[in-house]
C-alpha cells in the first residue's frame, strides 16, 4: 500500500504535536515535529544573544549562521517519541519554556529562516510515510499532501493547556502570561508576510475545544482510513 502525507496545521497550543505523534505511531509512519524545528532555532538565536533589548533580531548575523544550524529527530526509548537535537544536543525541554515561546514567533517570520527549514522538511517527507504538523504544512511544505487536517480551539483552553503542561513539568508558569502569549502568537502568526497561517482549501477542521484525546484519536483514524482508500 502507498505510504501518503499527512500535514497537521493549526494555532498554538492546540495538541497538534501530541496528535500527529500518535497518529504516527498508530499509523507506523515517521512524525516530525515543525514547530520544534522553529523553536531550536530560536534557542539558537537565544544562546548567541541575536535578540536586542528591544526584542528585535540581529536577522544579518542570524542568516549568516544559518548553515550552522542542524535540526535533528531521534525516537527516545522510554517516551516511545521522538527527541529534538540541535546540533547534536537534545533541547526537547529547553525549547518547551516560555522564553522560546515568547521569542518564537518573530523567528519564524524570517524569509531565510523559512526556506532554509521548509527545505529540511520537504527532504524528510520526500517519500510520504510521514506525519508533520505546523503552520503552513498543508498550505507551502505539502501543498498536494493527501490528509491534511486544520486543528483549532478557543484561546483560553489553548492556554489553559499549556499552564497545565509547564505545571506538570515542574516549570514556573502564569495563566495571565500565556494567555496573552497565545493571543499574540495567533495575530503574529495569521498576519505574518510570509507563509501566514491559514487553513488549506481542502483541509478537514478539527476543533478540538471539548473533545477527549479518545474522541480526537477516533476522528483523526476515520479520516486516514478514507485517505488511504
């Protein structure tokens, strides 16, 4: 049976990681996780003080260490997902806190930081078998992909998300701080020149707002078995 291509696209915070991880696994394809790449590169940009006081980026120096950039994915053992390494090192956590989510944003509105990673990505995907969420998976890395799902839900509950997820994890977190953060992530991320995040034409929406993560699996495996007819 030919292996197809799944594109994940939608807001933050939406589960869209999580799913399209178990739906990989289910499925027996390979995840690659978009948002993570954009994140290590923020991390980057972090570590190499390319971010002035202001919260702007030294996009020159930026673009020219680019080429030094490598993003990486290896399947942890205990989790049964996989790890994101940059350059060799797994930042899986470190790129999960909300310095990286507050700074990530701008980032990925950066012309050359996009084709240099859609570029990576459609080298991973080249042969379908693949699963990969983002923002404009559907719409520009896999414009012909033959799933593509479009995730949303209400901002509160996307917040609420993620304070519970940094709560959990043991990391400092604040409802009112995250909220806003999502809030200004969706208008950044819909309004951005370059690939903006909007749902394909022939996309299928989930709004995932008061599902389980049981009803969300079901849905998203009705919708592979009708693709892979």
């Amino acid at each position: 049976m030919k292996k197809i291509t799944i594109a994940i696209d939608g807001f933050s915070s939406c589960g869209k990681s999580t799913m399209a991880k178990d739906l990989a696994r289910e499925v027996g394809y390979i995840y690659v996780d978009t948002g993570a790449m954009y994140r290590s590169v923020t991390l980057f940009a972090l570590r190499h003080n390319l971010f002035r006081a202001d919260g702007t980026i030294k996009t020159d120096e930026l673009e020219a260490l680019m080429p030094q950039i490598h993003i990486s994915f290896q399947l942890n053992a205990q989790t049964g997902r996989p790890d994101t390494y940059l350059n060799g090192e797994c930042v899986e956590k470190e790129i999960r806190s909300l310095e990286v989510s507050s700074h990530v944003s701008p980032i990925a509105t950066l012309p050359f930081v996009r084709a240099a990673l859609v570029a990576q990505q459609q080298e991973m995907g080249r042969d379908g078998g693949v699963v990969m969420d983002g923002r404009d998976i559907g719409t520009v890395v896999f414009p012909h992909a033959e799933l593509k799902i479009f995730v949303t839900a209400s901002a509160e509950v996307r917040a609420q998300r993620r304070y519970d997820e940094l709560q959990q994890k043991g990391m400092p977190a604040d409802y009112a701080d995250i909220l806003k953060n999502v809030q200004e992530r969706d208008y950044i991320d819909s309004h951005r020149e370059v690939s903006p995040l909007r749902k394909a034409d022939d996309a299928k929406e989930l709004d995932n707002s008061h599902m389980t993560i049981a009803e969300q699996k079901e849905w998203l495996m009705e919708q592979f078995r009708q693709a892979i007819k």
